[in-house]
C-alpha cells in the first residue's frame, strides 16, 4: 500500500492467532447470549434500564477509552510531546461532578431516550435535529479512526492485508451489536475494560524487564520524556493552559451531549446508580490514561537501550501509533502478545460498538418516530433498529478503509475532526439548561454564528486538519465556538424575546 512503511514483518505465531481468534468468538458469543433478552425497542437502546449500575460504569469507560488512549496517546509521548497532554486527566473529577451534578439528574427527569430530545423540550426541533446530524456525522468519522488503527497495527506488526483486517473486526463488531442490543455493548465493553487494564500493566512490566542494567531515570531526563509542562502562550502551539480548557469544553460535551454516553444513564435503575456509573468511568479512566502516555515515553527510553531499524522506519512514516502494538508483537511472549493485541482490538470494539447502538438509536427516535407523520410500532422501530447498525457497519468499514493513506497522527486527526462535526453542540445544551427560555431562532442563528466563528480559526475551512486549517490551534475552537454559540443566541433572545416556545409532544 502507498506510503506505508517498510519493515521486517515478526512471526506472530499460532498461538497468538489462536487468543485473538479465541477472543472474536468469545464477544459473538455475549452477543448472542444478550439476543434472548432483546424483544423490543427498548430493550435494544437502554435493556429497560434494568442493567448493574457497576457494568454500566465499566461500559461508559470502555467507550471513552478507545484504541485511541491505547495506541494514539503511547504514540504522543513517544513522539516529541512527551507528557504533556497528561495535564488534561485530572479534570475529568470537574467534568463528573457538573455532568452527576446538574446534567445527568435532568435526562433522566424528562426520561429522554435520546439526549437530543431534550433539547426539543427545551428550545425546539430544530435545535434537536441540528444537535443529532452532528452527532450522525462525527460517529462514522470516529468509529473510522478508531476501528483503522488497531486494524493498522496488526496489519504493520504480522503483514496481513490492512483492507482484509479492517472488513473483519468491523463484520464482528456489528454482528454482536446488531443482535445484542445495548445490554450486549454494556457486558462487551466491561470485558473489554478489564482487558487492556491487564495490557497495560503487562506491557510496563516487560519494558522494564527488558532495561537490562540501564538508568531508565537517566535517560528519560536526558530526553525530557517525562516533561509535563509546557506554557507557551501561543495560539498555534499545544500549550498546558489550552490543553487544560480544551479537556474541560470537550468532556463535559461528550459526557453531557454525545449518544453514545448518555444512552448509559438510563440503563440503570436509578438516578443515583447512574451518577455512581459516571464517575467510575472518569475515575478509572484518569490512571489508564497516564499508564498508556508512560507506555509510550518508556517505548522511547526502551529502544535507545534497545535498537531496532524498524522503529525509525515507523517514526519517520508518521506511524508512532504502531510501534505499542509493534513492541508487543516483538517483544512479549507468544500468547500474551496475542492477548494483548486482543485488548487492542477490545478498545476498538468498546468505542466502535456504543456508536453504533447508539447512532441507530438516534436515527430512530430523532428523525424516523419524530418526523414520521403516523405512528411507528415497536416492532417497527425494533427492525429499522437492527438494518441501521449493520449500515452503520458498513459505513464504518468504508470510512476506515478511507484512512489507508492518512500519515497524520491519528489522536490529531480525531480531534481535529471532533472539533468541526461537534462543534456548536455544547453551547445548544447549555442554552437547554438555561433557567431560562432561548427561542428557536435565537438556538438556530447562535449555532450558525458558532460555525462562522469556526471558518475563521481555521486558516482554510477546506482542510479539517494539518497545517494548511491551522490558523488557530484546534484545541481553542471549542473554547471559543461554544460560548459564541451561547452569546450570540442570548443577544438574539433578548431582542426577539416573544418567539413562540410551543414543540411537539414526544
């Protein structure tokens, strides 16, 4: 394939395939375990809120934590930022106390099923309906990213055909989502969780083991690896202080407005089990965050004690995202190699898996049963449910096939196009949340305003990222976009402020 690296592909083994093989079967298998218990809509969106407010925690940070901590962050700290983006981890204690605070209690008091919904409550349809195309848009643009790069590594580490490896965990993962529903993502994604926990742990051991008698301390200072900080002020750079208010604008719009999150809340019993889900999945996401950032600058300290030619081939390629998963393939033994490359495909499917329930979901209730002019039955809803995620899959594929030529860093890519599809979406929630009422055209002319703002931080709005859309570091565009989103609707709503706020009952 074009562009991609050339290196000395290692014998991945019998037994290494057997594991991951073992694995894929293994997640059919909960798939079809969890169909017996799917006999209605419902059912397949939220399991009729009856599921362990403990699994659901797991699933909501299997579903945050994607092959993109695994494999994108190792590639960060690898490369020549180091550590720096650790400083966006412990602000999601902030975002878990707004989102069980304020957020979470209100959805599950109007008993939305889509998030977006709520905004018809609170403003109108059009701001329901913009918010959800949004969120259509980004969800196969992520699940994409995020089903490309493991894809990517096992195809870099073993040489089986990249577009081959890509059709099959894709046609997997749909398979169990479509007949498993949401209780079939939850359990998946709890599995998941413990999996690449596991990895993590395994893979620090053996970089450590294989230091020898080499100062791991020494070298990480004489490559400033472990460099957390960086305080330059210049909108272009990824400087701490926009780091710190990107991570703060971006979590609280994915735990608060993005599907594939807020679906969870209602799959529990309750309001405060779905609080405590919550902060177990920002608790436990702050320590496998930092482990996979040291992953990734220990991988750097590792090959300056270790060398091997194919690791600059990698680096020089644009493909820091491979050399974690290359380091397994290479350097662990045969079985947990195997099993680890697993738990990367496992935090492909946890993320890859939630969008897809999800995104169906919104596709039925935002546009098929609210646009629809007769009444749709369950069973209706139930089978467009099903046809939907096996497109959806499809699509995935295709958008993942899509990526074979990209050599940007994925985790840029991903935020750079999380910034243009979501863009405008926190500041239409916080208008729904407002104590007071915002009137559609006032949502509707604030969005737009938001957008403009977007094409002018951006040096060309032709060009999602890289340096030809960089006029303005992609970190600021949330910081800024939102609160042009809210002002501008505000200013709107008090000149105009009579606008008729009646919507239609859902």
């Amino acid at each position: 394939m074009e562009n991609m690296p050339q290196i000395t592909h290692p014998d991945f083994g019998a037994a290494n395939y057997t594991v991951l093989v073992l694995y894929l079967l293994g997640m059919l298998g909960v798939g079809f375990y969890c169909s017996r218990k799917v006999t209605s809509a419902k059912g397949f969106f939220i399991a009729e809120g009856k599921l362990n407010h403990i699994v659901v925690g797991l699933s909501l940070l299997g579903t945050y934590l994607s092959a993109l901590t695994m494999m994108a962050l190792s590639g960060l700290a690898f490369g020549g930022l180091d550590m720096t983006w650790t400083v966006q981890l412990p602000f999601l204690i902030l975002t878990a106390f707004v989102i069980t605070k304020f957020v979470l209690p209100k959805y599950r008091e109007a008993g939305v099923i889509s998030v977006y919904e709520y905004l018809e409550k609170r403003i109108h349809v059009s701001s329901r309906i913009m918010a959800a195309i949004c969120f259509c848009l980004f969800s196969v643009a992520r699940m994409g990213i995020v089903l490309y790069l493991p894809a990517l590594a096992f195809h870099i580490i073993t040489g089986f055909p990249l577009a081959t490896t890509i059709v099959i965990m894709g046609a997997v993962i749909t398979v169990y989502t479509v007949i498993g529903g949401i209780e079939a993502v939850v359990w998946t994604d709890a599995i998941q969780v413990v999996l690449f926990s596991l990895a993590a742990i395994l893979t620090i051991f053996f970089i450590m083991t294989g230091m020898g008698d080499a100062n791991f301390g020494e070298i990480a200072k004489e490559h400033h690896k472990f460099r957390t900080f960086d305080w330059d002020t210049d909108v272009m750079k990824l400087g701490t202080i926009w780091l710190v208010l990107q991570t703060i604008f971006e979590t609280i719009r994915i735990y608060g407005s993005q599907q594939d999150m807020t679906q969870r809340y209602m799959t529990t019993e309750s309001t405060a089990k779905a609080n405590i889900s919550v902060w177990i999945s920002a608790l436990g996401y702050i320590p496998l965050g930092y482990a996979f950032y040291f992953i990734g600058a220990s991988l750097f300290i590792f090959y300056q004690v270790n060398p091997d030619p194919n690791v600059p081939v990698l680096f020089d390629s644009g493909r820091k995202d491979a050399i974690y998963p290359y380091f397994i393939a290479t350097k662990l033994p045969a079985g947990i190699a195997g099993a680890i490359i697993a738990a990367i495909c496992a935090a492909a499917m946890s993320s890859i898996d939630s969008l897809l329930n999800s995104t169906s979901t919104v596709i039925v209730e935002d546009f098929y049963k609210r646009l629809s002019k007769d009444e749709k039955t369950d069973e209706q809803c139930l089978r467009l449910a099903r046809i939907l995620t096996v497109g959806l899959g499809a699509v995935t594929i295709f958008a993942a096939l899509s990526f074979m030529k990209e050599k940007t860093g994925m985790q840029v890519v991903f935020n750079s196009v999380m910034g243009v599809l979501t863009n405008g979406v926190l500041g239409l929630m916080v208008l729904a949340f407002l104590p007071i009422k915002v009137n559609k055209w006032a949502a509707i002319i604030g969005f737009a305003a938001s957008y403009v703002c977007l094409s002018f931080l951006m040096g060309n709005p032709t060009a999602i990222w890289g340096e030809d859309a960089a006029k303005v570091s992609f970190l600021l565009r949330p910081v800024i976009c939102n609160p042009v989103c809210v002002i501008v609707a505000l200013v709107v709503n008090c000149a105009f402020p009579k606008e008729d706020f009646s919507v239609k009952s859902t």
